[in-house]
C-alpha cells in the first residue's frame, strides 16, 4: 500500500485554538454522505494510536469550506503538544487490489533546522531523539 499525501497545513494560532480548516480539493478523499455536512473517521499517527476526527463543511456559501471540528481536533493537539508554525500531515492509504480505502494516516512535526536551505521536520513523538 502505498501511502496517498492529502495534504500538509502549517499550523497557525487559530488551527491551535479553534477548527482546522483544511483545502476543499482533499473532500474527493473522504465519502461524506449527501444527506449530512459531517462524517467521522479515524487517522492513525506515527505510534499506531487512532485519533477520530468529525470533518465538516459549511452549509452555506460559494464552496463547502472543510474544517476539523476543534471537539475532536483539539483533543489531537493537546495530547501532541502542538503549537503555531508546527505541522500536520494527512495521508490516504488505499488497498490496491480493490481500489477500497484502507487506512487515513496523520503526523504531527515540527521543523528542527534548516539544512542547505531546506526544513527539517520530524514528528513530535521523535523529538526526545534530537534532544528537543
């Protein structure tokens, strides 16, 4: 299974603090269903713990503007000790055999250094290795 990236957001004081919001393109990836806004699904990070997030979109507007609601992200931000300028990573793992879905995937990182000009990021539970 090769793992699918959905998408990175570098985390700002109000993804810290309220919803994340994240780009409208990454709905093709999960199957809300038509007669609602919102679904749950679960995400495995870098441990192999499993985080269930409530993904919702607006019901009004031009576009259906995509958000983690913070009931269920906040509780991932916590526990990972994020803050503003760290990043999340979301993945997608599909069975290839059937095309079905196998697994969504997440890590929390943060950047460490700049080396020749490009971020270093390791994921918050590899911290301790580097000493931070």
């Amino acid at each position: 299974m090769e793992p699918v990236h959905l998408f990175t957001k570098k985390l700002k004081p109000s993804h810290i603090s309220h919803a994340l919001s994240i780009p409208t393109h990454v709905l093709e990836a999960f199957p809300i269903p038509e007669e609602t806004h919102m679904m749950n699904f679960e995400a495995v990070d870098a441990t192999d713990n499993a985080w269930r997030f409530c993904l919702s979109t607006r019901m009004t507007g031009a576009y259906p503007k995509p958000v983690l609601l913070r009931s269920s992200w906040h509780r991932f931000v916590e526990q990972k000790g994020l803050a503003p300028e760290d990043r999340v990573v979301f993945f997608m793992e599909r069975d290839e055999a059937n095309d079905m879905l196998r697994r969504y995937t997440v890590r929390a990182q943060r950047k460490v250094m700049t080396l020749m000009g490009q971020d270093v990021w390791v994921d918050v539970e590899d911290l301790p290795l580097y000493g931070l």
